[in-house]
C-alpha cells in the first residue's frame, strides 16, 4: 500500500488516478523482474563462492511510485510523453527565474 508519496501525489505527473496506478505497476514489475535477474546472477557467482546475499528489503512499488514523483521516470500515454524531459526541464527554469525575480525584489526594498 502506498503512503509517500500517494497516488494524488504522482497523478499531476501522469495525467489521472487509473494512469498512475497503471504507470506505478509497469514500473514495479520492471523493477521486479530486474531484481529477479540480478538474483540469479548472484546466485551463480555465490555458488562457487559459498556466500549469502543479504539484500535490502524495499517494496517494488514503493521504489516505482518514488521514481515517477521524483521525475526520475517519464510515463508514456498512447506514444507520446505525459511530461517529457523538456517541459520538466522548462518547468525547473520557470521556478529558478521566479525565485531569482523574489531574490532582486528582496534585495531592492
């Protein structure tokens, strides 16, 4: 179960509840399955080795749901991207320039 972030946390990111909950589980399995690979992997190398591999226990989905709130993945709907590297990169530049706007504002008064 999600708690941070939440679904109304990630939907301005994707576009509405069912796509997120879409997004968030796409994400999980990737996730998942590259988790199950590694795995295996090590479970070859250990054989020889005769050692255990402790992993750290995080829920799949709570690392998917994390990733798209941070923007770190961009979800894509029918072909093209809910939010692409560019509109977030413009986005960030429009909150650098409205910050710099308050700093002048400050610093004149």
């Amino acid at each position: 179960m999600l708690s941070k972030p939440n679904v109304n946390e990630i939907t301005p990111r994707v576009g509405n509840r069912y796509q997120s909950v879409l997004a968030i589980a796409k994400r999980a399995r990737d996730i998942e399955a590259a988790r199950v690979a590694k795995k295996a992997e090590a479970k070859e190398k250990n054989a020889e080795l005769k050692e255990t591999v402790v992993e750290p226990v995080e829920d799949a989905v709570d690392i998917a749901s994390k990733e798209i709130a941070e923007g770190k993945v961009y979800i894509k709907i029918n072909g093209k991207y809910s939010i692409t590297p560019e509109s977030e990169m413009e986005r960030e530049l429009q909150e650098i320039q409205h910050e710099a706007e308050l700093a002048q504002k400050e610093n004149k008064e």
